[in-house]
C-alpha cells in the first residue's frame, strides 16, 4: 500500500470534530460496545508498528449524514482514529435522539424527522463522540426513477467520493428517498461515500430503492496509483530515557496502624512503561525501601515520595480513625445472614455480609449494624450467578448474558441523598467495610441462568468499569468483587477496583500456597484482599463414590455432591492462616444448626481472638 494512498485514508476518516462538547449531554447516556473495524498498517512501509501508534485519540462514526425511508434499517459503524489519522478499532457505545438504535449500531426509526445517531468511546479516561445525522422521509409511492448523482467519476485508490441519490416523481419532479447502496469494487457505505479500492479498473455504484424495483448506476475508474517514493533509511531506535516516575495509588485514607503497600513504575520520553528503582519517604507514618507503608497514631494527611535521581511522584495519605473508635485495633470476622437474625450479629462475629440490599432497607441495615457495634460489607446492587442472575441477565445477540444496563439502573435506585449520606457516614464512623458489586465474574456458560453469558462476557476490564460506575455515585465507599485469585483473568489487572473477596475450600489447594498467591496478586495491583472460607462445602471432598463425608477433614454433607462440611479444627487453622493476611476474614454460607455446633463455636471464638489482636487494615485500595 503507497503513503499517497495511506494519506488519502487518513483524509478520508479525518472530520471535524466540534461538535463534541455540545454532544456530552448525550453521551451520558451508556449502551453496548462493538469493534467493528480493526487497526491500519503504519503510514510507512515496511516500518515497525509501536503499540502508543495506535493509541486512538478521537472517534469516527460513519455514515456521516443518511437520508432513510420510515423503518428502514442501516448499519451505522465506528472506529478510532490516532492522532497520525490511521483508523484503529474502539469500543463504542450507541445513543440516539429518535428512533431505534442497537447495541450493534443497527438503526431504524417509525417516523419522520431529523435524528442524530451517537457514538460514544472511552479513550484513555476520557468520552470521545461523534455524531451522524439521519434524515427520515416517506416512502414515495408514484417514483418512477432514482437519479444518483454525480454521474460517472475518476479517483485514485483511497480517495473518497460522496454519492447522493434522490428519486424523480410522476409529476417530473424530484424528492429525498432512503436507498440501498453498493459497488463492485472498493466500498460505499449507508450513506453513499464511496473510497475507491486498491486496484485499477472501471467498477459501478448502485443505488437501489427500499422496495428492490428501481435502480440507478454510475461508473467509477480507479486509476494506478503513483509510483511510490523509495522508504527512508531505518533510523536506528534511540536508548529510552525516564522521564517520569509514577507512584501507585495517588491517594488512599487508611486507619492508624494500618498498612498499604504502594507501588512505582517510569515511563520514558516515548511513554513506554520500565521497571525503576526508587527511594522512598514519607512525612508521617512509616516506610520500608520495597514501598510497604504503615500509618501512625496521629490522624490528619500525609504524603509519600518515591524518587528516582532528580524525577519524583507524590500521593496523598489520608489517616482518620473511625468516630468514638479510637485508634482501631483488630480485622472484622463473621459468617452470612446475620442481619436477620433475632438480637442481633452472633457472637463472637464482628461482621457480616448479606444480600438482599433495596433502596429501601439500605439505610436501616446501616443503622443495625451501628446499633449493634460491627461492621457490613454491603451488596448494591447484588446478584449472586447462582440466585439473583435473573434481574441482571437479558438475551443479547441471541444470547442470555448480564446485562450492564439493568446493573446501572438497580446501582441508580440507591442513589438518593438520604442513602448517599448513609453509606457516607457508615464508611466514615468504620460501620461499612465496602460494597460488593458482583459475584463471581468468572462463571460463564450458554444458555444458562445460573452464569453471566458466554466466556468472554465479563473481564476485569469491564468489572473494573462496574467499580468505577459505583465509586462516582457513592465517593469513598470501596468497591470490588467476590472470585477467587486464581480463576478470574489473574494475568489481568484491577486498576479501580479496591479489594476482591479471595473465597478458599480444601479443593484449592494447600492453604498457605494460596494465601500467600492471593497476597502476591493484590500487592502486584495495589488493592486490598479479604479472604473468605465455604464452610459448608469447602471441606475434604468424597471422591471414593460414596458420599458420607465421614472421613477425615470432613463434618457432615455439604449441600452439593461430593462436597463436605469444614471441621472445626480446619476451620480454626485456615480461619487463622487467611483472615491475619487480609482485611478481614468472612465465611459463607451460614446455617445454624452448623454454626452453633459447641465444637465449631469453640473455633470461631479462637479465630476471632486472634483476628481482634490484629492491626487494623482498610478494603481500600
């Protein structure tokens, strides 16, 4: 491919785009995203394709502007366009102001009018749009003929051409009419515009009406492209030079006592992210040489400094304690289902986390749990894949999967300012511990109500997406998911996010292994870890065809063949091993006639004696 021909492409896809700030309105609005075209070569032959070329930094919709018959439908398509005019694939999702637009970019509308068509990216943080326009007439029904206009051209490959077709009446004159285009060669869009292919040649553009009973054609000649000019000589690359040190996270308020571990990377003159090595230091608390910060008694904002020669990043330390708490010693310890239960949280637990959360028991769960002096993690807008699917799946493409937008529609009930203030004051005074926005992601299938969708539905990406759609309701309040370390895309990170909930049974594995792996992958991206245990299904299983669970390691049936019961003894050992490790230690799922076992309450007061010596540490990021 020529650079005259890749210029032209660049032209073709290069729009003005001051439209954007008056479309913001619109694109708050939120739909599905679709890819449909992938990335260009580079503008040079032969030259070797960086990953920051292709970084988008605007998005194209195209057609542009489309006149449509009532009900006829049009594919509208987006893409990316760099900052050197090549196009590149972007997520995108699709709004419009009349009519019918699908998360594919399919559009319709009943009636007549004038609509835009929206396309809406996140690009680097930040809403990209770009808008089409879709004019809708009446079909006419005395047309006699269509006129496409202008009627025979000469291009070069790459250059575009705008067709426009309207159709002559009985009485002589002519009127706006929806057509179907296409070519022979090269490609038209909805909208007539044209771009002529790579090969030389005489090809047709047809018009068609939406009834299929009359045409018009007009002939294009693709000429030979200019004779290329030679490629320069390769430069060789130049050594990469730091030019900026990046500390992780920028901020974070924590309780006196407790511990985050902070992490630093450089990006050099050519934005490429390389390991550095830094000196740490802060203005309060204390720090290890690996970054490993620990908060002092002393409440009020502090700040950490990483350098690297004359480069240096700040973040901000917030220390609070919560109100009448003192400085707060000890990591929350619990079981399910206890803010139903009659008098009150069980002792010896100190938490719970339940589902069931509605607008309007939110504020008055808050309240109990003040009341009764332990902590909740919260579930807005819950959904178990197991129980709660239901409310958050719709068929998509055919298919049955979650749905983001019933998950934001339950998240915006809660919204209010009374429930705002609640959740507010219940992450300041220590009562909330943080918000579980969904359970586990990973568990995908077809055509089943008990899973998210097909693999690939939910990623860390699109999950972190989720905490970040909470976090800007409801600022201060962490958020984050239950999966275990391991299941979920661990070469994936969380950049939002503030803590997963790591859930552990027998079958994982060696306790230890899987603590310190769920350890090593928080660290890795800097958020927090809450380990949890299935008490009930999370014992040795019965794997010799006989389900009695009567052996060793094992208390009775779990709820699920072959699975067994914990023992109180593996209760007290893993409770011990995991819950010192994280921000708290829960277990699930409760049932009392279990949890009031004198054996198995002899354990959980063990667990919670040790847990209560401990420092304290947030679900933060």
């Amino acid at each position: 491919m020529t650079y005259t021909f890749k210029l032209a492409r660049r032209l073709a896809v290069s729009r003005n785009l001051t439209m954007l700030p008056v479309l913001l309105v619109i694109a708050a609005c939120n739909g599905d995203a679709t890819a449909p075209e992938g990335p260009t070569e580079s503008p040079t032959t032969g030259s070797e394709v960086h990953t920051h070329d292709l970084t988008p930094v605007a998005v194209q919709v195209s057609p542009h502007r489309v006149t449509l018959e009532t009900n006829q439908l049009i594919q509208f398509r987006a893409h990316g366009r760099t900052s050197a005019g090549d196009s590149v694939a972007a997520s995108v999702a699709w709004n419009t102001s009349g009519g019918t637009v699908l998360p594919d970019g399919r559009f319709s509308a009943a009636a007549i009018g004038t609509y835009s068509v929206v396309g809406v990216s996140r690009i680097r943080g930040k809403q990209q749009v770009d808008t089409s326009f879709v004019t809708v007439v009446r079909r006419s029904t005395n047309l006699v003929a269509i006129e496409v206009s202008p009627t025979s051209v000469t291009l070069t490959p790459g250059v575009p051409q705008t067709f426009t077709a309207v159709g002559r009446l009985m009485d002589g004159s002519v009127a706006p009419i929806g057509v179907n285009w296409g070519a022979t060669g090269g490609s038209v869009d909805g909208g007539g515009t044209y771009v002529a292919g790579d090969t030389a040649g005489t090809y047709r553009v047809t018009a068609t009406n939406t009834s299929g009973t009359l045409a018009d054609t007009v002939q294009v000649t693709i000429s030979a492209p200019p004779t290329p000019p030679p490629p320069p000589a390769p430069v060789p690359p130049a050594e990469p030079v730091l030019a900026k040190v990046i500390l992780k996270p920028a901020s974070v308020t924590l309780a006196p006592g407790a511990k985050k571990q902070f992490a630093t990377y450089g990006l050099t003159t050519t934005s490429d992210s390389v390991a550095v090595t830094v000196e740490f230091n802060v203005t309060g608390g204390t720090v290890t040489s690996a970054g490993l910060f620990t908060a002092g008694a002393t409440a009020g904002t502090f700040r950490i400094i990483a350098s690297a020669g004359t480069l240096a990043d700040t973040s901000a330390i917030t220390v609070t304690s919560p109100l009448g708490s003192g400085t707060p010693v000890g990591l929350p310890f619990g079981s399910a289902a206890q803010l139903g239960k009659a008098g009150g949280i069980l002792s010896p637990f100190t938490m719970t986390a339940d589902g069931g959360y509605t607008p309007g028991n939110i504020i008055s769960r808050i309240g109990t749990a003040r009341a009764g002096g332990y902590k909740i993690m919260i579930e807005m807008p819950g959904g178990s894949h197991s129980n709660e699917t239901s409310a958050l799946l719709s068929v998509i493409d055919g298919v049955l999967q979650f749905d983001e937008g019933k998950w934001r529609a339950i998240v915006d009930q809660f919204n209010t300012p009374e429930i705002r203030q609640a959740i507010a004051d219940g992450v300041r005074d220590g009562v909330i511990i943080g918000d579980v926005i969904m359970d586990e992601p990973q568990v995908t299938g077809v055509g089943d109500g008990n899973t998210w969708g097909p693999p690939g539905t939910m990623t860390k990406l699109r999950v972190d997406g989720l905490c970040k759609y909470m976090k800007d309701r409801f600022p201060g309040l962490p958020a984050g998911p239950y999966h275990q370390h391991n299941t979920f895309e661990p070469d994936k990170s969380y950049r939002i996010c503030d803590f997963i909930v790591d859930g552990y049974n027998h079958k994982r594995g060696d306790v230890n292994k899987f603590r310190d792996a769920g350890v090593a992958l928080a660290q890795r991206d800097a958020h927090s870890i809450m380990f949890s245990m299935n008490i009930l299904n999370g014992g040795v299983q019965d794997l010799d065809g006989v389900w009695d669970c009567t052996g060793p390691g094992q208390a009775g049936k779990g709820n699920h063949e072959p699975n067994c019961r914990m023992t109180a003894d593996s209760m007290r050992v893993w409770g011990k091993t995991l819950g010192k490790a994280g921000c708290g230690m829960y277990m699930w799922t409760y049932n009392a006639e279990f949890v009031n076992a004198p054996e198995n309450m002899e354990a959980f007061r063990d667990v919670a004696a040790t847990l209560s010596a401990q420092p304290y540490k947030s679900c933060s990021r």
